[in-house]
C-alpha cells in the first residue's frame, strides 16, 4: 500500500494509487479513509491505557502533565505506524484479501 522507504520520512502518508500487484484502488472513493481515524483513536486508547499502567508501575504518583508527556511521545513516535496500520485495516474491512501476487488476476482499471 506503501512506497518502501517512507515510513520514517515526510512522506509516511504517501500510499500508491493502485495495488502494484492487482491493481485494486487503494482510494477507492473520495473520503474513503475518514473512517480509519475511528481505528486510529481506538489504537490511541489502548497506548493511553497501557501508559498509564506502565507509570503506574514505576512511579509513585502520575501526574497529568507526566502522563501528557508521555502519551505524545509516545504517540508522536508511533504516528506514522499507527497512521499505516489503520489505514490498512480499514481497507481490509471492505476488500476481501485475495492472496499472494503469483495466485491472483490483475485488474484492469
């Protein structure tokens, strides 16, 4: 879905336009991938949870600035992979896998 390369770069974002091995749309309508923030605050939470119980583990008492701290360091390291896992279950929500490259028929788009 991803140019190699780019997941620790400005262009984390960029996706192909076509599935270099079926030729799927990966935009398949405008907007398309709106829906994957929902994913991406799901994956949010569940850093925000397990942060917090990891500072609860090993510091006396966690403070909101302590926790903020953390929490956008946190998510700010893992943005462009939370960014790319999202997008791509999102889609996989809508568009059966079809499986390896040599299995499968190229589409004509």
């Amino acid at each position: 879905m991803f140019p190699e390369g780019t997941l620790y770069s400005t262009k984390f974002a960029n996706m192909h336009e076509y599935c270099p091995c079926c030729g799927q749309s990966f935009e398949p309508e405008p907007g398309y991938y709106y829906g994957a923030m929902y994913v991406s605050f799901g994956f949010n939470v569940a850093i925000f949870l397990v942060t917090l119980a990891i500072l609860y583990q090993f510091v006396e008492e966690v403070t909101m600035a302590m926790m903020m701290g953390v929490v956008a360091v946190v998510v700010i390291g893992f943005l462009p992979i939370i960014f790319r896992l999202s997008r791509a279950l999102w889609i996989n929500i809508f568009i059966r896998y079809e499986g390896p490259c040599s299995q499968i028929p190229k589409k004509v788009h």
